[in-house]
C-alpha cells in the first residue's frame, strides 16, 4: 500500500452542544478513491471542511497532503481540489473564465491556460460552450465542468461533496468515469455520496453514522464483515444504530 | 495572481444587469435633483394679514408685502382670533397685526407698532420669516418717513460683505456635499453587497478553499470600486459645470487626490461590513445604519460647529467631515494640499486602518 496522504485522528467538531464529527480515524493513501458514506447530517461535510481547511476542528489531529488541518490550511489548499455539493463556479463568467479564474488563483502557469484549457474541453466534448456562461449550462454539465475547474491545477487530493447530487443516472456514470481518469493520473480521490451504487465504484469506503465511523474497508470487505450482499445492505444495518435525526 | 481576481471582479460589474446603469443614472439623478430640493433658502412663506387700520398707509404696506417673493399673501382676517384660525388650519406661517391708528400714529410720531406671530413648527422657517418681515417694515417705514419728511430716529446701518461665496449661493454650498454623499453611497453600498453577495451564491467556499492570499482577495475587491468612484466623481465634475457653472476655485487635482484616499475608506468599510454579515440583507441595514450616521454627524447638511460637544467629537472619527471639509474648501476658498494636512492625515489613518480591518475580517477558515 502507498503511504497515507490523508491522516485523522481522534478528530471533532462540535457547535455548542451538538457533536457533528465524533472522533474520527481513519487514514487515506495515495492515488486511492476513497468513498466518504453516510446518510444526510451524518457528520460527512463537517469531516470534508475540516480537512480541506474551511473550519477549525475542536479537537484531534490530522495530517493532508503532508500538513497539519489546525495550523497549515493555506499549505493544505495549495495541495487540493475542492468541489462543494452546491455548484459554485460562477454563474455570470463564461466557461473558459471560470478555468482562467481558479487557474490563475492556484498558480498554473499563465501561458499554458489558453491551451489547457482548450485540450480540456475538447476531451469533456465541451469545446462549443467555451464562450457559453456557466448559467446556462445544464446541471449535469455543470457539474462536470466544476469537477474539472477541480483538478485543473493537478492537485495531490481533490475533495468531492456529494458530486453527484440532483443529476440523472447517466451522468452519474460519466461522472465516475472522470473520477477514475483523474485516479489514473495519480490524483487521490475522497468523495463523499449517499448513492450507496457508487460506493462498489470505490476502493476503499468508510460508513459515518451521528458522527463516528462505523465502519471502513474496501467494499468486499464490508460485505463480508456484515454478511450483505451490497454496500445498500451494510449501510442499511449501520443506518438503524443511528439515534440522530436527518437534518 | 491579482490580475486574474481583479479581471473577474470587473467582467462581473460589467455584465451585471444593474450596477453599470446605477453608476450613470445615479450621479446624473442626483446631480440634477437635489441641488434645488435640499435648499435651506425660505421662500414662499404663506402671510395672513389682520388690518385693523384701513388707512392709505396701511394698504400701501400690504401692497409691499405681497409684492416681495419671500411671500405669499394667504388670506386677510379681520380679527386676531381668525388669523390664529388660519395658522391652525395650515393656510398661513405667519400673521401680520395692524393695529388701528397704525397710521395716526406713524405721521405723529414717526414711530408705530404692528405684531408678528410666527408658527414655529419649522423653527427656521418661522425664524426667518419673522427675521424678513421685520426687515420688510423697517424699510417701509424709513421710505414713509421721508415721503413725510419726517427725520427718521438714527439708527446703525450694517454693510453686508459675503467671503467666498458672495451671491450666497445655496447650491454652492450643497453641490459639493452632494457630491460627498454620492460617492460615499455609491462605493460604500456596493462593496457591502458584494462579499455577502458571494457568500450566498457559494463561491465564497470555492474562494475561501484556494490559496488566495487575504490580502489579494481584499485588494481585488477594492480595485473595481475605486475606479467607479473616480468616473463618478468625473461625472460629477462634469455635471456640475455643465448644469450650476461651478467649478472648484482651487485645483480639480486636489479634489482627486483627496477623494481617491476617500473611496479607500468608504470601500473598506464596506467591504468590513460585508465580511461580517452572513445575508445581503444583514449587509444592508447595517450599512444603511453607518450610512446615515455618517451622513448626518459629518457636516454635510448641517454645520459641525453648531453641534452640541458630543456631537463634535463624534465627528472628530467620521471620515465623510473630513472629506466634506476638503470638497467646501478646494470649491469654495479655492485651499490646496498645504491647508489641508489635517485631512490628509485623518483620512490616510482612516483607509489604512479600514482596510487592515477588511483584510483580518476576512476570513478563510471559520472556528
């Protein structure tokens, strides 16, 4: 196995009296894609901010892309992509703006954009809506197109919430196709979904129920542990321990 | 870095479907209106005259009366009582009383009395009316005496000398406080809804998950609306020349300068304010809040030095007295940079320090 790029311990976040993320551990290697489980208010996006930088945890540790969460953030963020699960590109720039944008932001070499970017929307088969506003793109491409803005600075990790929320099967499938090119380069993947379908496409999952981790293994593995015959099952019997209500 | 968050910043003014018309509408509107709707000059106050004489001479001051323009003559009562009716129902500002024997009066002792009420609701109104009539009379009666050929009873006459604004121009005064007002609105709003603006679509987390520095992120921010406040601040140059014939008796340069240090501190503020709200409509009551503060505590409308000692000292960390002390100056007495080191340093401490405020308060990482 690779050395980990991604290490948590005992980490928590808590709001006042409300424990959103119960002391986690867990580890993530490189070039991995890690499937990040759990139903709605489980504690998956508390996790995911923490670790990209966004938030403070309460307490505990971890380690991404080399640096510390509480004390490197602006290191870890140089080192990631990030995609939020409410689409956040902007809406009033063109296509190629939105990539020259977050290019520029993370420091791709200016000169190598135009081209960059050219070759990545040929390869998405999205050349004619270069000079589109992303506001009028449909969701499904939207998506994909912010998938892309992610990892257009080649990071070590990129962070995917919910990538997949609110769009058809279809696209779903093109989606993870994307997920495992980006894979193929090397890229570590940590995407959290609630498509338990999407975790077979995983290599290795954790279940998050009320803010621990119940579970983590590969697919197979999980499968064994719990006697089930998919991912659906185990979270399902994971899914009944849980007191917290959606939120 | 900066050229990329600052080419996004103005793609984004210029295709929003709002902010490229205020930015011309808005001077043009304000320019043009308020000039002659914040005038402090009386006109027009509604006079109701009780003559109790009925003498040629009475008439004849009647007649002088209605004939002045700061006057309009409402209605004529015949008793004291229905004059003071006519107060109550709105129709008239001020009463005027001829008592009877006003005329027997004046040609045997070349001295007589009339009685001036005034309704005080509007104090300034009221005062002033009172303050004109009184002149009115004064007048009358110096030309009645020496149509008598009466010696009038020596009085003290005052030479009245206006510096620097000698035809006591109103819109002199107001224009350049006009101008202040726009461009404290104009670069104080817009910045206050544009973080919290961000924050609600949701690209504040895709900004905040990059490795923007602070600072380039803050001075992105600020790069656009400066600008803005500088074509306005033209146009309203402009405009002023154009519709007032005013020009600024000192150096058009000076003004710039000033106001280019000014809109730093306005943006600042705004740009505070956004970072602190979490909902444009947070950002803008609380704007609204400093706004009107601001606007009202500075000197703009009202003079600084009439304000009660709290009051002043309130003024002494409004940044807008500051600039409106240099617009009055730079247009009126025609200063330059040499008088006006005092402002300079206030208002260089003020965008220093808003901006450093600007840049901590925005945060990456929330706790």
């Amino acid at each position: 196995m690779n050395e980990a790029t991604i290490q948590v311990q005992k980490l928590t976040k808590r709001f006042g009296d409300f424990t959103a993320v119960n002391n986690i551990s867990f580890e993530v290697s490189t070039g991995e894609v890690f499937g990040f489980l759990g139903a709605n208010g489980a504690g998956k996006t508390t996790a995911i901010r923490m670790l990209c930088g966004l938030s403070k945890p309460t307490s505990g540790w971890g380690r991404v892309a080399g640096f510390d969460i509480t004390r490197e953030p602006e290191m870890i963020k140089k080192n990631i992509g990030y995609m939020s699960q409410k689409f956040s590109l902007y809406d009033d720039l063109k296509v190629w703006e939105n990539i020259r944008l977050f290019a520029g932001i993370y420091g791709v070499p200016h000169h190598t954009i135009a081209t960059k970017t050219d070759e990545m929307l040929q390869r998405l088969g999205f050349a004619s809506e270069k000079n589109s506003l992303v506001k009028s793109l449909p969701m499904g491409w939207k998506q994909k197109l912010a998938f892309s803005v992610a990892i257009f600075h080649k990071p070590k990790i990129v962070f995917l919430d919910e990538p997949t929320g609110g769009v058809d099967p279809l696209t779903r499938r093109q989606f993870w196709e994307l997920i495992y090119e980006a894979a193929t380069q090397g890229i570590t993947v940590f995407v959290t979904t609630h498509y338990m379908d999407e975790a077979e496409y995983c290599n290795r999952v954790s279940i998050m129920v009320d803010g621990r981790i119940d579970a983590i293994g590969t697919p197979k593995q999980l499968k064994q542990q719990f006697e089930s015959e998919s991912i659906d099952e185990v979270f399902r019997k994971l899914a009944r321990r849980a007191t917290r209500k959606e939120v | 870095m900066l050229v990329f968050l600052i080419e996004k910043e103005f793609k984004q003014i210029i295709r929003h479907s709002f902010i490229p018309k205020l930015l011309i509408v808005f001077p043009v509107m304000v320019m043009l209106v308020f000039p002659w709707a914040a005038t402090m000059e009386i006109k027009n106050i509604s006079i109701n005259i009780t003559d109790l004489d009925h003498s040629t001479l009475s008439k004849k001051l009647v007649q002088k009366i209605s004939a002045s323009n700061y006057f309009r003559l409402t209605g004529l009562s015949s008793s004291h009582a229905d004059a003071i009716e006519e107060i109550e129902f709105g129709n008239a500002d001020i009463l005027l009383e001829i008592k009877s024997g006003f005329e027997k009066q004046l040609i045997r002792e070349g001295a007589t009395n009339v009685s001036i009420s005034s309704n005080a609701v509007n104090g300034a109104k009221g005062g002033l009316g009172a303050a004109y009539l009184s002149g009115i009379l004064q007048e009358y009666t110096m030309e009645q005496l020496a149509i008598l050929g009466i010696k009038p009873v020596p009085v003290i006459k005052t030479t009245e000398s206006y510096l620097f604004n000698p035809m006591l121009n109103y819109k002199i005064f107001i224009i350049p406080a006009i101008i202040t007002m726009l461009l404290t609105m104009l670069c104080g709003f817009l910045p206050a809804l544009n973080i919290v603006g961000e924050k609600e679509a949701g690209t504040m987390e895709q900004i905040n998950v990059t490795p923007v520095p602070k600072f380039s992120f803050i001075l992105a921010k600020l790069i656009p609306y400066w600008i803005i406040g500088v074509i306005a601040l033209s146009l309203c140059f402009a405009l002023a020349n154009l519709f007032y014939g005013l020009t600024p008796s000192g150096s058009i340069s000076t003004i710039y300068i000033f106001a280019a240090i000014f809109l730093l501190v306005v943006s600042g503020l705004g740009l505070i304010i956004s970072n602190y709200s979490s909902t444009l409509q947070q950002a803008m009551f609380v704007m609204f809040f400093f706004m009107m503060i601001m606007i009202l505590i500075s000197g703009l409308f009202t003079p600084v030095s009439s304000m009660p000692k709290w009051a002043q000292l309130i003024t002494m960390i409004n940044p807008l007295k500051y600039f409106i002390q240099v617009m009055r100056a730079v247009y009126l007495k025609g200063s330059g940079m040499g008088e006006l080191t005092v402002q300079m340093v206030a208002l260089i401490f003020f965008a220093v320090g808003a901006n450093i405020w600007a840049v901590i308060s925005y945060r990456k990482t929330t706790h």
